[in-house]
C-alpha cells in the first residue's frame, strides 16, 4: 500500500515556483490584500490540517489548532522570511502551538478516524489485530514525541524527510536518525504479530 | 517489514538519501493513529477568514503586531530618557548651586554700589526673597 502524498503539498521539484508564487502572495497580504491571506490559506490548508491532526490526535483540536496557526501566521507575517516557501514556517508554527494544545488537553481521548477499510495484515485475526493495536499504541506513547510525530508523518502520510525537517527545523539526516529510532522500537515490540523480516 | 536501503548493521542507512518507505509499518500505524479525516475545506476556509476578520480589530492583535518593533524602540526610548535626564541633571545641578551662591557685597561697594544696595542684593541672594524690606528690622 502506498501512502497517500500530502493533498497541496509542492512538488520539490516545484520548490523556486513555489517560493515566488508564496513571496508574491506575502508581499500582497503585507500590502492589505485580504484576499491574498485567504490564497494562501487555501493552498496549504489540507497539508497543515494533516498535521494539525497528526500532532494532535483529534479533528476538533486540529481544526483549532489550525485556525490558530494561520491567525498567528497572520500576525506575525512581517518576520517571515519572503525568500523561504511559506509551507515549512506554518507547519513549524503548527508543531510548536500544537505541542503545548496537547500538553494542555491529554485528557481528551483521541478520536477514532480510522477510514473504513482496514489496512492492517489480513493474516490476523480480530483479537490478534486488536491486541496488535493495544501494543502498539503503547509503542507510540512511549516514543519521543518528535519520532512518534517523524514516524507517522513519514511512514503513514507520506512526507519527505526535507519536508518534515523543515517543519521541525531539523537536517534531513537528523530527521532520518529519528525514523531509524522509532521504526526500530516499534518493529521491536511487532515482531510477535509480524515476524522479524530484517 | 525490511526496506530496500539496508545499512551494514540492518538498519536504514540513515545517512544516504531518502529511507524507503515501510509499507507494512505504515499501514499497522496508520491503523492506530488512524487516517486525517475529511474537513468541511470550505467551512474551515471562512472560519479562519471570520477569526481573522475579528483578529483585525482587536487591540491585542494591534499591539501584537507591533510589538517586534515597539519592544527594541521603547528600550531605546527609555535609554534615551535616562541618558537625557542624567546630562540635564549635572548643570542643573550645578546651575542651582551656582544660583544660591552669595553675590559678594565688597566687590559691588568697591564697584560703586551703594552699601545699603549691596546689602539688600546680597541678602536677596541669600535668601531668594522679593522684597528683603525685613532686613532693616535687625
């Protein structure tokens, strides 16, 4: 199975287009142009929402969190660099407010947003896979937020490691040392379900 | 669950390019942390747009705005102020000393004043009165 790419995400290739058409729409938001504002909303916000919910674990938080975000990045447009694609900055800002919203709300249960069909192994039966899930649910909680957070944004929704680095403001190689982390304690603890392949 | 880039030691090789993705990996993680559902895109578009609306005209986002550049100016400003009251503080200072000090009454009569006038000017001096008429009571 392929994991889906980010819904707006620019293509890399892209990355100079993307970058003018950002700075173009910038410059006309710190002119007074509304409408602009409201481009670059529509643009960036699936992705952002992605990783709103991903840092958060749950839709309302996530569409909280991403109201949030683009009012700051609003606010606060006079200190974005013009000549950096606008993407990475509102992820940034993004895992940064998201982080205290979860520190703020552990309580709250994260919701269920599993999309109809499983994609979990076939070979497993319910109680399996449910025990499966239970383990490895407690495998993520015991991650580092930052490789639970590089893992799932990798792994299950298909980001470049460019991509997340610039989000957390990290090198690639700095993000892929926190993926080789966290895929190593989760194989650790799936091996029973899965087998060790490696 | 193996990827196509393997290190020597088994694991990713972390310093070379891009990891393969583990698609085994991410479908059992994508079974538990589940899948970003779908938002109402339009909805949430013209919520932000209201909130951003409300944002404009509140004083906080006013002051949130300038805040970057308020903050070093009145730091600036403050220094400024101090730095100026403590230039203008010395020669008033000194000019109030300079102010109280006594009016020699020798050197006016030796100038030609009058004893009585050199008397009144230096005892106005002294105790910075308009009218020094008390002085004739002692």
């Amino acid at each position: 199975m392929t994991p889906p790419a980010p819904p707006t995400a620019p293509p890399v290739d892209d990355r100079a287009a993307t970058v003018a058409r950002d700075a173009a729409l910038v410059q006309r938001v710190r002119a007074g142009d509304d409408g602009a504002f409201d481009e670059l909303v529509r643009l960036y916000m699936r992705q952002a929402f992605q990783v709103a919910f991903r840092v958060v674990g749950h839709r309302e938080d996530a569409e909280d969190l991403l109201q949030e975000a683009f009012l700051a990045a609003h606010q606060y447009l006079d200190s974005f660099d013009a000549s950096r694609p606008f993407g990475p900055w509102l992820m940034r800002i993004i895992a940064n407010r998201g982080a205290n919203l979860r520190r703020s709300r552990t309580r709250r249960q994260t919701e269920e947003e599993v999309d109809g069909v499983s994609t979990a192994p076939s070979a497993l039966d319910e109680s399996e896979r449910a025990e499966m899930r239970e383990i490895l649910t407690r495998a993520l909680a015991t991650l580092p937020e930052r490789q639970r957070l590089i893992v799932t944004l990798f792994d299950v929704d298909g980001m470049t490691s460019t991509e997340i680095g610039e989000m957390l403001e990290l090198a690639p190689g700095t993000v892929r040392w926190h993926l080789h982390e966290a895929r190593r304690a989760l194989r650790a603890v799936l091996t029973r379900f899965v087998g060790d392949e490696e | 669950m193996t990827d196509s880039r393997q290190a020597p030691h088994g694991g990713e090789d972390i310093f070379g390019g891009e990891p393969a993705r583990d698609a085994r990996l991410g479908a059992l993680l994508a079974d538990v942390v589940g899948r970003p559902p779908e938002a109402d895109w339009h909805a949430l578009a013209e919520r932000i747009a209201t909130a951003r609306t409300r944002q404009r005209g509140s004083w906080l986002a006013y002051a949130g705005r300038w805040e970057r550049r308020a903050i070093p100016v009145a730091i600036a400003a403050g220094l400024a102020g101090v730095l100026a009251l403590w230039g203008l503080g010395m020669p008033a200072t000194a000019r109030a000393t300079g102010a109280v000090t006594p009016s020699d009454p020798v050197a006016a009569m030796v100038e030609g004043t009058p004893a009585d006038d050199a008397a009144r000017s230096f005892a106005r001096s002294v105790t910075s009165a308009e009218d020094p008429s008390f002085i004739g009571a002692y």
